[in-house]
C-alpha cells in the first residue's frame, strides 16, 4: 500500500470518474472498466498486469487479500486504501468483497484474434448475444476448453459491462477478445482465414457428433431470444444443432457450452 | 372461459391464496404451486394437466393464447378471466405475460422416479444447489438429453419456486422429479438399486472421457459456491473432472450440461 491518505470522500471527483465506468459511455470515452472482486483482479494481476492502473482496497480487504496487494506492487500497480463507503460508490455491482480495479481496455485487434486461431485453433463469435450473463458464460467456456479468440460483434453486450467482466470470472484475461467489428464484417474476416463458420441453432440439419471439428472453426452464436439473424445463418457455412431428446431448446448458455466442449475434445484427442 | 365475473378485486382472499405460493411454507402447506406465463403453462397442460387445478387469465393473455384457454377446457381445468392488477398480485415473479396457473405438486414418489432409471437410464441428484436459476437449468439439461429422472435433496432449492419453475421452461412437467429426501438416505437408494454415482468436480481424478456411461448411473452435483461435501463425495462411486484448459472452474449449470450430454450421446449411439 502507498503511503497516501487514506481515501474517504465517496462524492470526490475521483470516485465520480471510476463509478462511470459502471456506463458504457464512460467506458468507451476513457477506454478503462472495472474489474471487481478478489477473483478477478487476481486474474487481470495475474493474465493483464500492463492494463491494470489502480488497485483500491477497503482496509478489510486489504486483510482478506495481502496477496493482490503484493501483486500490485510487484506489477508496478498502485494500490490506494479507500473507505467502504468509497468502494460501494465506486463499484458498478453489488460486492466488490473490498477490492476493486480500473484497467484499460483489453481487447485486441481483430487481425490478432484472427492470427491465434491459426491453422488448429477455434474461436467463438457473439453476434447478437445482449444479456451480460450470457456473455460471461460464452467467454469462460471459451477459456476452459481452449478457444483461441473471442470476436464480439458491435451488435452484442459490451464485454466490459462490469456483469459480464464479473461472470467471466477472470476468463477475460486470459484469451484474445476482439470488439467493436459489425457482424458482416466478422463474418468475412473469418471467411478470408479459412475459418469455417459454423452456427449454433437449434433448426440446424447437421447433427453435433457429425461435424468435423478439426480444421479451424468459429462457433456463431445468436440472440438469447429470437436466435440467429436469418442472414447470419445464411452465410455460415453450416448450420448445427445439437442432438435433444424432449426440451424445446437449450438456451444459448448451454449450447454454446456444448459446442466449445466438443471442439475442445477434438483438439485434446 | 367460464361466465364467472371478471376477478378484479386484487385483496380478495383467492388473489391473496394464489400470491402466498410465492412462499415456500405456503407451497409446502397447500402441495401447489404458481405455473407463469405461456411456455409452462402450455408444457403444464401438455404434460400433467391432471395436476392443474385453474388457469387465470387476463383479457389480453387470453386473446394472444387462445389456445391456451382451449387446452384448458379440454382438460377439464378451469379458467378465470381476471384484471392485470389481480393477475400481478398473484405472480411470484415480474411478467406472468398474462397466464398464470395454479397446480398441486408434481414430484413423484423416490421409488418411482429410481424405477423409471431402470437398467439403461440415467439421473441427476441435486445435492446441494442453492440457486433457482442453475436447479431449473439443470432440469432442462437433464430433460434435453434424455435423462429419465432428477432426484432433488431436501438440502437443495425447492424446485416449486417460481424462479426454478420459470427457469425450467416447462421441463419440470416432462421428467419424474423427486424431491424432499435427505442428501443420505437419496445415495443410499440410488446405490440400492445400482445406480452407479457419478460425482460432478472439478477435484475429481478420473477424466469425462474415461468414464463409462453405458450402464444406469446418477450425476451428483454440489453447492455452487463450495462444490460437494465431502462426505458426499467420498460416498461416490467415481469423481469425475471435465477436462479443461485454463479456466478455474466451470460453473455448476455449466458442469451439468457437458456431463448430462455425455449421458446422452452414449445413449445415442
């Protein structure tokens, strides 16, 4: 911790700026967001420390978390010990269990997400994925089966909606996620690398296990309610459904979770 | 619809009824529990109409689902016309989108929902989960891909909560669901009749892929904060861990979905 007075006015202008980070405006304005809670700032510590600027921490927090504090000293990241009052006013969900980071933004270029799908890899592509839930669960499946990119299209939630940072669980930091590219575009920068587009949808006529999963590929995901625009199913190159017996649909967490498991068992055979 | 008066008094005794099923106590009580919106209540008079005991409709709800309100009279099940004050008064959850039901219990006794495992089948046990949204994801995993029942603890949400049930889309009315059995005396039975028990965690030494799901077997799920006890655990035939990559864990409904369409393909093929 620095030695610099404690920070206590939660109507300071300071606090004002961090707790704008909880709008999109202000988020895409500074290209910073939040990053709450002891697990994920452990990960952006750990994952992303050259984003991370500040560290804030409720002296309990300091307590619970010696080992993010060390963290950012050894990362050069300054820590400030702040109030309870502070961190509440600053955080844009609910618990931030007294640890709350800013950071700048952290996604890349979508040539770079492109580059890490490569000749073996699969990425996963949100078109019109809205609910911040959704969106985090879609990212941590990419992380834990080993996807090789995220490409998030203009039309989806925005990935630093601090519910969506807090439900990736740190999964953000540890894979390219590209942003801000509309879906067209998306689509045919996947298409010019060779990526097989391959959508996720229920109405699909080629069954999951008949896939083959070994070339690069990118899962394309549609809305949580109304699914795949019809030109976006349109210009995949296959549309694939998942084997159900009796429910009328899984929802788009479930299938996405689906899909990603099977392409990463693929790649662990 | 019958030619009872339009229900418009939203402090009558029958309105405050139907809105005290909101509450556990008043479900366990009464043995019912509150069906909202047209997806479950069209799975409701699809599945178990025998259980649904009135239909409450507004005058906008009844004219976008006609065919609810045929089904309904079909049946045998009441319906009454009501205000969309009295139908808001009587929903345990936001936007009941002008349907809402009342149905007695429709778990089964243990016995029958083991039978219904059988020598090819396969279940999934709740030991321990806390939270409606990832019960009712479960329900829908475990009805999606063919399991033959859900064995829900005593120790676990209450699966009539109008969060699970909304959540289940209508699942809860396809498969046999137990509930009410403490977390012992539901393995203890399991093993009774063969059912192997399959332990969902991520701690587990024996890997997704080298588990053999061919004969009857049970997935046990734990909390989704802290994971299996280990009492639990160790009364588990195998832990089984899904293999991942960088991710820390998976969430519980995430887990669930990948080890229920496991079961599933085997079955499949």
């Amino acid at each position: 911790m620095t030695d610099q007075p404690l920070l206590s006015n939660a109507r300071s202008d300071r606090v004002k700026q961090v707790a704008a980070l909880g709008r999109r405006a202000a988020r895409d304005r500074q290209r910073r967001f939040l990053v709450e809670g002891p697990q994920a700032v452990r990960e952006l510590l750990g994952y992303a420390a050259p984003a991370a600027e500040v560290l804030y921490v409720t002296e309990s927090g300091a307590e619970r978390h010696t080992e993010l504090v060390d963290a950012a000293r050894d990362a050069g990241v300054p820590a400030r010990a702040c109030t309870e009052q502070v961190l509440a006013a600053m955080a844009g969900t609910e618990h931030p269990q007294g640890v709350l980071a800013v950071a700048r933004h952290v996604d890349v270029p979508l040539a770079d997400a492109l580059d890490a799908v490569g000749e073996r890899g699969f990425a996963v592509v949100l078109t019109h994925v809205r609910d911040p839930g959704n969106a985090g669960t879609v990212l941590r499946g990419a992380d834990a089966f080993g996807a090789s990119a995220v490409l998030v299209s203009s039309a989806s939630v925005d990935v630093y909606n601090p519910k969506v940072v807090r439900s990736t669980v740190g999964s953000i930091f540890h894979l390219p996620v590209s942003t801000g590219t509309p879906v067209p575009e998306l689509l045919s920068a996947c298409r010019a690398r060779g990526i097989r587009l391959l959508a996720a949808d229920g109405s699909g006529t080629t069954l999951l296990p008949d896939v083959d999963l070994a070339g690069p590929h990118a899962w394309v995901l549609g809305n949580e309610a109304w699914g795949l625009e019809p030109g976006v199913r349109d210009a995949c190159d296959e549309v694939v459904a998942i084997p159900i017996q009796r429910a009328e649909s899984l929802n788009l967490a479930m299938a996405a979770t689906v899909c990603l498991h099977a392409s990463g068992s693929t790649r662990r055979r």
